[in-house]
C-alpha cells in the first residue's frame, strides 16, 4: 500500500472507532418497549417540554430530568397533543401517572401532579402507557448522555 493512501485509511478507521465510543442515541425502556427520547435537563428545556409541537410519534418520548426528588405537576399549556405523563422517583421507578391529558384550551390550565416525590418525568403520546401495560413499580431504563443531572 502506498504511503499516501495509507494515512488516509488510518484516519478512517480511527474516525470509526472515536464514533464507536460515542453514547448511543438517546433512549428509554419501559415494560419492555423502546422510546426515542429527547432530553430536557434544564430549566429552559423543562419549561418548554412538548410546548407547539402538532404531533409526537408513537415511539418518540420526552423524559425531563430533575436535580431532585419532589412532587411534580405538570400542564398543558401551549401543548397540542394529548399526553400520557409518567412519574419516576430517584431509583427510577414508576410511582404515578397522569393519563390520556387532554391540551389546555383554556386558561387557567388545570396540573396534573405526581402522587409521590419524582426525579424523572417521561411524557408518551396519550394511549401509550395503557396499551404498553405500564404499571406503578415498573423500572425505567435510560439510554444516551443526560449530562450532569444524572
């Protein structure tokens, strides 16, 4: 081989090996069903959410990511799309549900809490926690780089 070309090659390969040792795209597991996932780890990304969004996919998810274990609640105001929002406490077990939340048309916009203290809040297009069998006490697997917050 020759010199030149050699260098070249080398640099690919090492390219594909750096991208190898990247973090998997981010994703979460519940009740044995995977979710695309966006993160939202901080204060902008969390008040914003689904906020404007006309559609979310049957396999894409948001999970907002705490500092801290707190009740939550949360509101559909400015989200279009009907939700399924799902409470995880620090160990990241499934500890509340708020189903089939309808848009805000309205204000005021009505909450929808947590029944117990929550670090991780995943929202699912409205249905799909009931169709999966998602159940209090089910453990959510995340997949993919959620930053300092983890």
């Amino acid at each position: 081989m020759k010199p030149a070309l050699f260098v070249p090659l080398l640099l690919a390969a090492a390219g594909c090996a750096v991208a190898a040792q990247r973090s998997p795209a981010p994703a979460v597991d519940l009740h044995g069903h995977r979710f695309s996932t966006e993160f939202a780890t901080d204060d902008a990304s969390r008040e914003r959410g689904l906020m404007m969004r006309t559609e979310l996919p049957a396999d894409h998810s948001m999970l907002f990511v705490f500092p801290d274990s707190e009740p939550r609640w949360f509101w559909m105001k400015n989200t279009l799309v009907p939700l399924d929002i799902l409470y995880f406490d620090a160990d990241r077990k499934l500890v509340s549900m708020q189903l089939d939340v309808p848009p805000c048309k309205a204000d005021p916009c009505p909450s929808y809490p947590s029944d117990a203290p929550a670090r991780y809040v995943l929202e699912l297009a409205a249905g799909t926690a009931r169709s999966i069998g998602a159940q209090t006490g089910d453990a959510l697997t995340i997949e993919g780089d959620v930053g300092s917050v983890r």
